[in-house]
C-alpha cells in the first residue's frame, strides 16, 4: 500500500479517527490540524499520530506489563516480580501528568491485574489519554497463571468485553492481537471481528504485536489497522519493520525500548535478578541469562554511553530520544514501576532527539 498523502491522512482524521472522542478532545484535534499536523506527524513536536488513525498521542508512551505483578507462564515466572499497586498508580499518575498520553497494556499482564490498575490510575481523565490493549493469550485470574491462545471470533469479542470492564472504560483506542507468531492466514478472520468491533463502537483502532513484518502487512490491510508493536531500542534496530511501518502507513510501538532496563545503566556484570522476576526465569529473554545480564549486550552499552548521555541525559533518556530520533512513526512505551523512572522517562519527552551526526556515530560505535 503507498503511504497516503497529506490529504488522505486529513480525510482519515475527519472520517475515521474521532468515534468516541470528548467534546474537549475533538477541539484539541481541530486545533491541532488548523495549526499544522505536518510538523506533528514528522515527529518535531511531542505528539505524533498513531498511523493513519488520526489519534494523536505524546512522542513517548508507558509500558504497564512488570505493574501487573507476579504471574506464570509453563510453572515459570512470566511476570516482574511483585508490586506495590500505589506506587504503580502513582507512577502511571505522575506520567499522565508529566504529558505522557499513551498507555500500553495486555488482558494477560498479570491475568488482568494490570488492567484494572491502568484503569483506576486514570479514572477521570479518560478524554485525555490513550489506552492500548491486547488479546490472544487465555489466563487463569485466580491462579494468576497464561493458560494458552486463542484468536476465535467468539473468544475476541468476550475477552474485548472482559477488558472494558476491567479498564473501566466505554472503548479501547488501540487494541492488538498478542499472538505475534499466529499464522498469517488466520489474520483476515481477526480483521473482520476487529472491524465489528470499530463498528459496534468498543474499539476505534486496531493493530498488531509482531515482529515479522509481512504479518504487518497482512494485517496493515484492514481498514482500522493503526500500529504494529515490535522490538526495538538502540542495541537491536529493525530496520525491515520501521520499512514496512512506512509503506503501510501504521505507527511503530516499540516495546523493550530499554531492553528490560538494561539500558538504564543500573544493571552490571555483578547483578543477578531474583527467579520471580521474568527475567531470570524465561529462556526467551534476549539480554539477561538466568537473571544476570548478558556481558555482550553491556559491552554495547559502553561502547555508545558517551553518546547516549552526552548534554546532560541520563542513559533511559539517550536511549529514548534515539528512538524518537530514529523514525517519524517511533513510539516508545518504556515500562515503569516506579514514579522515579515515570519522571525520568517522561522527562525525556522535553528533550530533543539525538541529531543525525549521534545517530551516525551510534550506527559506526555498533558497527551498523
Ligand atoms: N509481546 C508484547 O506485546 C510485548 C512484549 C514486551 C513488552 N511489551 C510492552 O512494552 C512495554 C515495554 O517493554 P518492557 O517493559 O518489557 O521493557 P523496557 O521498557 O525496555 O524496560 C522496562 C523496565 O526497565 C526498568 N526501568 C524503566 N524506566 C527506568 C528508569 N528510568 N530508570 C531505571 N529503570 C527503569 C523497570 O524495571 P526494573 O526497575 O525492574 O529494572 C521497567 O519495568 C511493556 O511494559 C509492555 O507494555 C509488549
């Protein structure tokens, strides 16, 4: 699909995009466009829009999965550890009112603890922020534990209904299948219940957590599709998915901006995380090994620190504004449990990018 031009993203923002939006909200979006989307949607601003949705969202969002808290995937640990739920309230508070607009989570992320939480945190400011939500992974609440998968129509629709309730809310702006590896041949089954559901008025856009950018494009094809959420930050580009994010026209979350906060600089070669913690229990997890993080991806890290925190920005934040940097459809959701690292990484939204000649110097420093 070619990318649309400026008018055709206009046209989407009238037609499309404003279901279920607050008086207030609508304004804002009139302003906005009368201002010029332009230098918005390139990314110069701190707001971008969400693909050809025409909902706009702050340059960084936040990632609600380790709020959650503890739960288990095949008897291992599939969560962070435990949480303290007022300090994840107060945290996702505090980003909310710091200008972060996006917020990222799953139906499974801690068998739909997360949820509830996101949902009480922003109680009363439904108009100002946007919620992300995923289905596809069928979970156990009282045993706190993922069960399997299932991407039925039957089950799409209970477990959309199932997470209204438990983000208390009317609709869900972006909402996403989380099998990333779901053959591809089933994904057009999925639009048409998607679509249903832009319809009924439960969701007003849809998109994809994958890294495997030709599902991208099969489910790109659906008329909602807003974004693909995939892995991303300064230690592992994805330049074949940032291509495909550009000719589709759709928004590119970036999940694992921080890499699990290794790139935060807390964790060292002497660190071991406890075995509650995803981290250390799951062999999938790219840069720890059994909790402890893993020498070649700290050895990249020092090779681009100077860089990332020169002017005065802390690593999280370097690393932030290279993904903002990186492309105009860039959105980070770096996760957060405390309201400490919600102001630091919220902070970075007041930052500029990283310039083109820190870009070049990160791509030679990492051989890329
Ligand atoms: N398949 C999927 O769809 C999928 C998969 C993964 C993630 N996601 C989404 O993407 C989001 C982000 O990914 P992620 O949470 O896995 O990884 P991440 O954002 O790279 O790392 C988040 C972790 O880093 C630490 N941290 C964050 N900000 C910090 C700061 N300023 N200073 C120090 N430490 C900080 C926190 O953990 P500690 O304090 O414990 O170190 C936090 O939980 C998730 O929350 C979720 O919404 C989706």
């Amino acid at each position: 699909m070619r990318p649309a031009s400026r008018a055709e993203r206009g046209r989407h923002l009238v037609a499309g995009g404003e279901a279920g939006l607050g008086r207030d909200t609508r304004f804002r979006l009139v302003r906005l466009r009368r201002q010029g989307t332009r230098a918005m949607a390139e990314g110069t601003g701190m707001s971008r829009f969400l693909g050809r949705s025409g909902i706009e969202v702050s340059d960084i969002g936040c990632g609600c999965w380790a709020i959650g808290g503890p739960t288990t995937m095949d008897g291992k640990a599939d969560g962070w550890g435990d949480v303290d739920d007022g300090e994840s309230m107060a945290a996702l508070r505090r980003a909310r009112e710091l200008g972060v607009t996006f917020f990222d989570t799953a139906d499974v992320y801690g068998a739909g603890h997360s949820e509830q939480v996101l949902g009480r945190a922003l109680a009363g400011h439904r108009d100002e922020v946007v919620i992300a939500t995923k289905f596809g992974y069928t979970f156990d609440t009282g045993q706190r534990a993922i069960t399997g998968e299932d991407a039925s129509p039957g089950y799409i629709r209970r477990a959309c209904q199932a997470s209204l309730r438990r983000l208390g809310t009317d609709r869900i702006d972006l909402y996403q299948l989380h099998i990333g590896d779901l053959p591809a041949a089933q994904a057009p089954e999925v639009i048409g219940v998607l679509d249903g559901l832009v319809a009924d008025g439960l969701i007003r856009s849809y998109g994809w957590s994958t890294d495997d950018p030709q599902r991208a494009a099969v489910f790109a094809g659906g008329a909602h599709c807003a974004a693909i959420q995939h892995d991303l930050n300064v230690l592992a580009d994805a330049p074949a998915m940032l291509a495909a994010c550009d000719t589709l026209d759709v928004a590119s979350i970036n999940r694992t901006p921080l890499a699990m906060g290794l790139l935060t600089g807390k964790y060292g070669a002497a660190s071991q995380l406890p075995a509650d913690d995803v981290r250390a229990a799951q062999p999938w997890v790219r840069y720890f090994a059994g909790g402890r993080p893993a020498p070649q991806w700290l050895a990249l890290i020092d090779a681009i620190r100077d860089v990332l925190t020169s002017g005065g920005r802390t690593l999280a934040q370097g690393a932030l504004c290279w993904l903002r940097a990186r492309s105009p459809r860039t959105l980070p959701i770096p996760g957060v449990r405390t309201v400490g690292q919600a102001e630091q990484n919220a902070a970075a939204l007041r930052l500029d990018p990283l310039s083109a000649a820190e870009m070049a110097e990160i791509a030679r420093l990492l051989g890329s």
